[in-house]
C-alpha cells in the first residue's frame, strides 16, 4: 500500500515539473544585455521572442513569469 502511495506521488510530482516547464524557452549565443533594469531586459526578451514569431502575447508582462541568465558572465571590453 504504501509503495503505491510512493509512487502515486512520484508519477503526480513528474507531471507537475513537466507542466511547469512546458513552455520554457531557451536562448543560446544571444548578445548580453547591457539594460540597467529588469523591465528593460523583458521588453528586449519580448522584442526577440517576437521576432522570432514564438507566440508571446502583447501583454507580454504576463507571459514572461521569470528570466534567468544560465551560464558564466563574460568579461566585457572597456570603452
């Protein structure tokens, strides 16, 4: 019975992690932005992904829950 249970939860766990990253999207070799502010970087994240004709709605505030950088930061030149 309660290796049921187990793997009840375990099989329900797995369906809610793939539900939330469904509609994940992953940019690569996209140029580093330079905007001071998150809102900045959302509209450019916006202006690509339309662009890019993804889909994302014009009330893109709420389409784009959260953004997050994967990888090292890369030393930029100095002017």
């Amino acid at each position: 019975m309660n290796t049921a249970i187990h793997n009840a939860r375990t099989i329900a766990a797995e369906e809610q992690d793939r539900e939330t990253r469904r509609c994940n999207v992953i940019l690569y070799k996209v140029p580093e932005s330079e905007a001071d502010n998150e809102t900045e970087r959302k509209v450019q994240l916006y202006a690509i992904l339309h662009n890019l004709n993804i889909g994302v709605a014009e009330e893109w505030e709420d389409d784009i829950k959260r953004m997050n950088r994967i990888g090292r930061f890369q030393d930029r030149p100095t002017p």
